[in-house]
C-alpha cells in the first residue's frame, strides 16, 4: 500500500471535496471550475444534470475527455435539448 505524505492527502482531499460539491450543487456560477479551465476539461453540474436526466452519458465524475473518447459525452444546448458528442 502506498503511503501518502499528509500534505498531500490533505491537498487532494480537499480538491476532490470541492470539485464533488461543485458538481452536485446545482449551479452554474461563471468562476466555477468547469467554465474557468479552458477545453471543456471539467465537467461541473450541468453535465451532472444531464447525466441523471438521461443516465446515458457523462459517466465521468470530474473529467469529461474518457467521455468524449468512448462517445458518451453530451451536451446541453438550449435550442436542440441534450445533445450526444
């Protein structure tokens, strides 16, 4: 097993807290993670929205680029619905 040092654990712990409770929060504030990063990085509650809306896509916790890979990423767009990339 590996051994963390406790700063670290400390550091991951507390992004993973952050980045789970952003995703389950519900809103989509501007300075959130997944509008901040560029590319689509992160996911963020609109793609957890939709994941529990269609249970067919956005597996990912955090990340999106597993999704975009296996063609399971979808996308919100306000005119056509959800939308599978």
């Amino acid at each position: 097993m590996l051994k963390a040092h406790a700063f670290s654990r400390l550091v991951f712990n507390a992004v993973a807290i952050y980045l789970i409770v952003e995703a389950h929060a519900g809103i989509n504030f501007p300075w959130m993670m997944h509008n901040i990063v560029p590319f689509h990085v992160f996911a963020g509650p609109v793609a957890h929205d939709l994941h529990h809306q269609s249970g067919s896509g956005n597996f990912q916790k955090f990340f999106t680029y597993l999704d975009s890979f296996f063609g399971t990423r979808q996308v919100l767009n306000p005119t056509y619905g959800i939308i599978s990339n």
